[in-house]
C-alpha cells in the first residue's frame, strides 16, 4: 500500500482538516510553538478523550477552564470531587480524575510542570516516561507527543485500523500499526499530524463498524482539534 499515494488522496479530497492550532493553522503546516498553556491543555485533553467522544470532552475543558483547574499545578492541588464534578461530561470521570491527578504531579515533581521541558529528551524516552504513568497507554502517549511535543511519532487509533483494512493490511499491535506507517512515510511532524486528522475525517465518512474496535476505542476523532 503506498501510503504517501493515500495521503494526498485524502488531503484532496477532504483539504487541510485545521486541527489545533486554529486560528494560527495554515494548511499543512503545524510549526508554530504553543505556550505551556497550550500544552498542557491538549495533554489533558488526550487523557479525558479515552473512550468518549470530543464533544463530550470539550465540556469538561470548559468547565476546568472556568474552574481555573486548567493547569499542573491547581489540578495537582484540587479537591478530588471538584476536579471529578468539572470532567464528569467525559465518562469514566473518576478513573480521569485520578489521571489527571497523577500526571499533573509528576510533571510538576520532574520537569517544573514544564511539558515542553520535558519534551527535550528524545522520542523514545518521553514515550517511555509517560507509558510508565498509571492511564496513560500507547494512543494517549503519542498523541501528547505528536500535537503538544512536536516529536515526530504516529498515532494509531480505531479509525487508522480501519482505513488500513479497507485496503486490505491487517497487523496485529498497535506497536506493529505504528511501525507499518512511520516506515513508509517521511519522518514529519506536520504530516503525521494532517495524515492523523485526514483519517479521522475518512472514519466519519465511513459508517461501517468494527464492534471489537470501538468497544476498546470511542473516539479520540476529535483530539485538540479547536473549536
């Protein structure tokens, strides 16, 4: 499958989707620097998207907005009922809550509550760093990295399983999905981050359901995609 071929297929098709961050996004091009604010809104938004979809997700930003919780440090010293009544909009709130929780501390303890400190190691490293965090798995990993680190890493979800299956490549672990992509195309930031959203819009199009698929997976279609 020449994936490079799909790409741009799908870019005109569907054009530059404009995720994050709007209203600065020019098509293909995800270059600009976010603030630490940014940052770490879209980290919180990739552990509250687990298994919800974007809308719902958005009313939990709101409300942590405010709730002025939207940063490391006042979630890392919120009421736990507080900071589960602010997110309960997202599902599975008071399992997040404590994911929230737990990440918060331990970007304060080892990089100042400094996301884009963190983000000097390598790849490998950060990645290795934040699956080490209790909730935090291979897709809400990555997407840190790829739309808030600019570390160039794939993202693989429901949707990308799919599109793969329409054309008949079938892999096994989302490690091996990974790889199937990050070998066959440039090694971009923007691109990943286009190629993600673009397959994204592809998913919405195509109603078929894998129910094995979604039952693990809901949604994370709408991923610091700004309003």
């Amino acid at each position: 499958m020449n994936l490079l071929s799909r790409y741009m297929k799908l870019l005109r098709h569907y054009g530059p989707q404009g995720w994050w961050p709007t209203p600065y996004y020019r098509p293909g091009v995800y270059s600009r620097r976010f603030s630490e604010r940014e940052r770490f809104e879209i980290c919180v938004g990739a552990i509250l998207t687990q298994n919800t979809a974007w809308k719902n997700v958005e009313k939990a930003i709101k409300c942590l907005k405010a709730a002025k919780l939207l940063n490391a440090r006042a979630i890392a010293v919120s009421p736990l009922a507080k900071l589960q009544s602010c997110i309960r909009s997202s599902g599975y709130y008071k399992q997040k809550a404590k994911k929230l929780k737990i990440f918060s501390k331990w970007l304060i303890e080892k990089y100042g509550g400094n996301f884009a400190r963190f983000c000097r190691r390598s790849t490998l490293v950060c990645r290795q760093k934040l699956l080490s965090l209790w909730g935090i798995g291979p897709e809400t990993a990555d997407s840190m990295l790829l739309f808030a680190g600019h570390k160039p890493i794939f993202v693989i979800d429901a949707y990308t399983r799919r599109f793969l299956a329409e054309y008949g490549v079938r892999l096994g672990t989302y490690d091996e999905y990974q790889k199937y992509f990050m070998d066959k195309l440039p090694k971009s930031v923007s691109m990943y981050k286009e190629y993600h959203a673009l397959i994204v819009a592809w998913g919405k199009d195509h109603k078929t359901r894998d129910v094995s698929e979604e039952a693990s997976h809901k949604g994370t279609h709408g991923l610091v995609r700004a309003k």
